[in-house]
C-alpha cells in the first residue's frame, strides 16, 4: 500500500515500498531469493518458525473439489512467485513477508464471533473449519497498487459463517479483525499504524455468493503469508478489503472504519470497489500488472464480476463506491 507521509503517523522512508521498487517488480521478484539467503535476520526467523511450524490438523481437508462455477481469464498465478509477493504489513512493508511470517503461530487459533448475534461464541480454528463443507474457488485478486494475481483458493462462503453465526436483523455490517501480537509480529510494533488490521462488509456484500474465507490455497491450507489460517476473498473489491488472519468477527450496526481508511480515509474507502474510471488520487487504476508475467491488462469493472455484485450497489449512488 502507498500513503502519503502525514504528521502524526509518519512512516520512515526505510519503511516505505520505495516507487522504483513498486515499478520494477520484476526484477525485485528475481532478486528476492538472492537478498533473502543474504539477510541475517532470516536465519533467525527460520528457527521460529521451526517451532511454530506444527502439522496442521485440517490438512487431510485438502485439495477441495474445485467450484466450476468460478471461472478465470487468466491461469492462476504461480504458487511460487504468489508467495514471496505479499502484502502483509503485521510483518513488514515491503512484499518479500515469506520468510518472516513463518513465525506466525496459528494453532490454537481462537475465532470469536459477537456482537449483534444471538449467541456469541469462541471456537476453534480447526472445529470451524469442519463445520463447513470446503470448496476450492479460482478468483481474480486485484490489489489497489495496480497488480493482480489468480489463485485457486479454498475455504467457504462469508455467507455460511453468517448462518453458523445467527445475527439479529439490527445487524447492518460485519466487521472483522486481524490478530494482535506486537512480540510475535513486529509489524505491529510500528504505532503509527491503528493496530489491529480491521475491515468490514455490508451484510448484502458478506452475503453475496462470492464473498468467501479461505483457509487454504494452491491445493493445501493457506500459506502464513497468505493470511493464515483464515483470510477474507472478495474479489470484486481492491485487495485491501481481503483482511488476513481473522480473529474474530462482529456483526454490528455502524460502519467500521478499516485499517487504511482510519490512516488515510481520502484514499482508502469503506466500498473500494474496483472500476478503471475511478483513478486513485495518486496514480491509474485502467490497467493492472499481472505479476509473474509482466503483462498488463485493463482493469474491469468490479475487477470482472459485475454479474455477481452490481446489484448490491444499486440506489448508493451517493456513496463513494470506487476507492
Ligand atoms: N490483512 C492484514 N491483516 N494485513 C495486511 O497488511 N494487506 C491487504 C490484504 N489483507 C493486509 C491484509 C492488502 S493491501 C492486500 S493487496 C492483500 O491482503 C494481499 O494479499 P496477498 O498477499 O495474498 O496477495
């Protein structure tokens, strides 16, 4: 993500992705493995993550029988170059996340489900996921920086979790929230950043039939860097929309305010939904880098899936639905 340099949060230029960085991606790609071997404090994050790296449970779940109904323009992006390009600030700014997320705990994984619920409830990652039947869905993945990838991830619909959950009818969003463990992820140690990360959808949208969680990808569960061991997909929004690592959920009433738009509300927006007319302040947003293959495309409009979701947006016309 890019954000302009303001009093108060002030991030310091060795934390910013540098422009010339973001434009020649390519190259940063290639290098990447070199610089990461180079790098002394990876073999320390190699060794926690050693510890952290335990079997897990909901292995035997994958791979999920694809959901053909989901179909692509473009073939899914390569496993390899998906996961040594991330944006996962909780463990740094810049997109080579891999090798330091691996100290990302996600057993025991606690899910809290609250607020405007019948009942409110904790439960564990692993019996979560067996409640559901998972699929696997190949979705196009635009972010905001104006690069896509394709991924076949696994999980199940946003809105099964919302049956599970029972809301009350007073319920008009659902908010959810990222871990919050400053020791284990360093990230969050940099407070000019409003920790945890937190994004929302409109019970319309959490509804809708795209909305999905992924709990895994590329055939196995979800890589760390990913956003394990539960993730957000909604793939007709800006890549920011798809909160990782979710802790808990609330069903409530007024809008939350994410994680960008609470830093930089003129440039991140509640909808961000995607459309090439709309630039964002500061660059293009009519084409997209496919990354791994360094072609650009033009962007779509609801990133491709108007079909699915253009009727949510009816009559909001108001509203500013576009970044
Ligand atoms: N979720 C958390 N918790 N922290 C993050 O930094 N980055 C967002 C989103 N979800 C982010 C996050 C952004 S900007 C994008 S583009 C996607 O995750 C990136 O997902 P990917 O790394 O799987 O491509």
């Amino acid at each position: 993500m890019n954000v302009i340099r303001r009093r108060g949060w002030e991030i310091a230029d060795r934390d910013l992705t540098p422009e010339h960085t973001f434009f020649n991606r390519r190259s940063f790609l290639a290098g990447s493995a070199s610089a990461l071997a180079l790098a002394p404090g990876v073999a320390l994050a190699q060794r926690a993550s050693d510890a952290a790296n335990l079997p897990d449970p909901t292995s035997d779940l994958y791979p999920a029988k694809r959901n053909e109904k989901f179909v692509l323009d473009r073939p899914v992006t390569d496993e390899k170059i998906n996961s040594n390009y991330n944006n996962f600030y909780e463990f740094g700014s810049q997109k080579t996340i891999g090798s330091s997320a691996q100290v990302l705990r996600t057993r025991p994984w606690m899910v809290k489900i609250d607020g405007l619920v019948e009942k409110p409830i904790e439960i564990g990652i692993d019996e979560l996921i067996r409640k559901m039947t998972i699929e696997e869905r190949a979705y196009r993945h635009r972010c905001v920086e104006a690069w896509s990838m394709a991924i076949a991830w696994s999980g199940f619909p946003v809105r099964k979790l919302v049956d599970f959950a029972k809301p009350l009818g007073s319920a008009k969003y659902l908010r959810m929230e990222t871990f919050m463990d400053p020791k284990m992820a360093f990230g969050q140690k940099q407070s000019w950043y409003p920790w945890p990360y937190v994004e929302g959808l409109s019970m319309a949208e959490a509804t809708n039939d795209l909305a999905f969680l992924a709990t895994g990808a590329y055939g196995h569960p979800i890589a760390k860097q990913m956003g394990a061991p539960l993730r957000l997909a909604v793939p007709w929004k800006y890549g920011f929309k798809s909160v990782k690592s979710i802790v808990r959920f609330s069903f409530v009433e007024q809008r939350p305010k994410g994680m960008w738009e609470a830093l930089q509300a003129s440039e991140y927006g509640f909808w961000a939904n995607v459309n090439p007319e709309v630039p964002h302040p500061r660059w293009s947003q009519a084409s997209e880098e496919i990354i791994g293959t360094g072609e650009r495309k033009p962007t779509l409009k609801f990133n491709g899936y108007g079909d699915y979701v253009a009727d949510i947006y009816t009559g909001m016309e108001a509203e500013r639905l576009w970044a």
